[in-house]
C-alpha cells in the first residue's frame, strides 16, 4: 500500500522551483538493483519502504512501464536493504512503483495473508533526464478475509470489510477497476457505498476480473484528489476473479497518506519538450491569472503533473515538460479541489480526449485554451 511522503515527480534540478525535496545522493550505493549498467540519461530514484512505520528489510520492489498491467515484467527490481532502502537508476520514463513482502523471502508464490504489499499512490512516477528523488512506500498486511458479511441477497460481486491497522473503518467506499493502465485516476467501472461501523461493503458486478481500492477522504467527499491524512487502500490479491452466483468476500487495509501529492510549476525551466500558447475567454480576449496544467488522464481528474506559471496581461503560458509522454491539457485559477464558482476553467479541445502527444525536443507553440467562468 502507500504511504507518499514526497511526490514521485523528478524535475532536472538545474534551476527549477521545486515543490519537491530533492536529494543528492553522492554518497548511497545500488542495493540489490536489477538494472544492468548506466542507462544514458538516467534519473536516481531512493524508494524507503516502510511497514507500520518502521523500514523494512526484504522488500520487492518494481518499476513497472505506465501503459501496462500489474503483474509485467517489470523495467526494474530491487531488494530493500537492512534499512529498508533501495536505490535505482532509471531512463527517463513514466512507471508504475509496487512492492511486496513475503514471509520467507519467496517472491514466486502469490501473496498469502500475513505478507505484505503496496501500490505507490503517487503512481505514475516521472524520471525525467539526470535527477535525483526519494520516495517513501509503506506497505500494507494481506488481511485474513472475514467469515461472513451481513446478509446479502443472492447475486455476484465481491464483499468484504475495510480496515486500518486491524479495526473497522467506516465512511470508506471501495472502487472496482477494470484496468490498471490509466494508474487508477480514472472513476473506475464500480463503487461501494460509504462502509458502516463495522467497516463492511458490498459491490455488485459481472463476472470478471477486477482491481479493488478503497479511499477514504477526510473532507467526506468521494471524488477530488487525494490529501494528507486521507486513507488509502490496495487490494493485495488484485486482481479478484468474481464467478457467476457468488461473492468473493475478503479485507482491504488501508493506511493514511502522509503528504498529499503536489505538481510541479514548469514555469520558464528547462525540459525535454516545451509547449507554449494562450489562454483565452469565450470572447477570445487573453485571460490573467490562469495557468496550463497537463494532467495524466482524460477525465482531468486529481492533481496536475505539471503546471505553468499563472499568466499574465497577454493570457501566454509556457509548459516545460521533462517527461515526454501523452497528456491531457487544461486550464484554471485556484488550485485544489473541483473548479468553484468564480474561477475560470477550460479543457484544450484540439483532440477530443484533450490530448497531447509530446515527444523528446517537441516545441508546440500555439496552442489555445479557452476557459469560462464557473457559475
């Protein structure tokens, strides 16, 4: 499970206004590394894998490419040392970071309850050309599942209680996905309601195959992006076969985000792609205090991987980008949570997704966004 005390977003050091902490690492050694040699251009990536805060030794921990399924091969491996650390040399690239524990050390038997697993929250994590970061990964403990769930109806689906460090959590709604390709930021095929006192939930579904994540905001709301002290929660045995005329019944633990996700302004630093225009009103007349933000999905959900400076008098904008890559592009003022009545908001409609396709070297000057008020 996850446990992000920093971003996972890596910008080239070099003259950036982080909102991140960046390391140097001058001083750290590969442990246990599965990546041949020095890959040209390559970012340095410290994961610090913890359980129950406290680090933990002998996790597997995997980059696997974005764009692919949990459980490919993945781009990279390393065993966490005594001190629950491994460090990586990555290509610049997007991936998804999992990691898992098991009694014993045997990573070719799947999980059994008692081990233990994560999904990195911040997932995808950005390696951009030459950088340095740390993440902090806590895993989460393979739950026994509970022997009965109240009653249910006869029907198919999955069923099941939601617990954090061993006691019920109520108000939390558990997500069935599809896919893991789009890193869970997409609404997900289907949801529980919020669980009661005894932290029980009851999703119904066809039969298939399903990744399950439980989120539990503090605000009380189910969508808008995730916040520190939020709990957070990936089903180890993803993904659940659910049969016709059953519930598969099991437990999802779920542990607080430590430090919310933030972007990082591009502003006027240098990337591996620029993409420059203006941001405009329904009258065509330049809009001030709006920035660009790219986001990595097409619903435009949860925070901005990157963000523009807010524009000024003439409604230009320039987005760096370190990490080529497809996009989705949009525009606003103010900043966390759904736009509020007010502010300005737009989606870049030169693609229907909203999409852009930046590559390494790309300069994409022209491009507009117009943006209205929210009423």
């Amino acid at each position: 499970m996850v446990n992000p005390r920093i971003s996972a977003l890596l910008f080239p050091a070099s003259g950036v206004r982080l909102l991140l902490l960046l390391f140097l690492f001058s001083s750290c050694s590969l442990h246990g590394t599965e990546v041949p040699g020095d890959p040209a251009g390559a970012g340095t990536v410290v994961v610090r894998a913890s359980f129950r805060e406290a680090a933990l030794p002998g996790a597997r921990v995997e980059f696997l490419r974005f764009g692919g399924e949990a459980g490919g091969t993945p781009v990279a491996s390393g065993v966490t040392d005594r001190e629950g650390v491994a460090t990586f040399r990555l290509p610049p690239d997007r991936y998804l970071l999992v990691a898992r524990w098991t009694r014993g050390g045997d990573f070719s038997r799947p999980l059994a309850p008692g081990d233990r697993h994560a999904w990195f929250g911040g997932n995808p994590v950005h390696v951009a050309r030459g950088t340095a970061g740390e993440i902090f990964l806590g895993l989460e403990e393979f739950a026994e599942p509970p022997a009965t769930v109240g009653e249910r109806p006869g029907g198919t689906g999955v069923a099941g209680r939601v617990l954090s460090t061993g006691v019920p959590v109520e108000g939390a709604s558990v997500f069935a996905h599809v896919r893991t390709s789009a890193a869970f930021r997409d609404p997900g095929f289907a949801s529980s309601v919020p669980t009661g006192e005894d932290g029980s939930f009851v999703i119904d579904l066809p039969p298939g195959d399903y990744y399950l994540l439980v989120r539990k905001r503090a605000s009380g709301g189910i969508a808008g992006p995730m916040r520190k002290g939020d709990l957070y929660g990936y089903f180890p045995g993803n993904p659940v076969s659910v049969r016709s005329g059953e519930y598969r019944l099991l437990s999802i633990n779920a542990i607080p985000l430590k430090l919310r996700n933030v972007p990082s302004y591009s502003g006027r630093n240098a990337g591996a792609a620029l993409v420059e225009g203006r941001i405009v009103g329904t009258d065509g007349r330049p809009r001030s205090g709006v920035y660009a933000a790219l986001y990595d999905n097409p619903f435009l959900l949860n925070r901005p991987v990157f963000l523009s400076d807010v524009t000024g008098g003439d409604g230009r904008f320039r987005l760096s980008v370190p990490v080529p890559g497809v996009y989705f592009l949009g525009a606003r003022s103010g900043y966390g949570g759904a736009p509020r009545p007010g502010d300005f908001y737009g989606r870049y409609e030169g693609n229907a997704d909203h999409s852009l396709t930046i590559r390494e070297g790309d300069h994409l000057e022209g491009i507009d966004i117009t943006v209205t008020e929210v009423r």
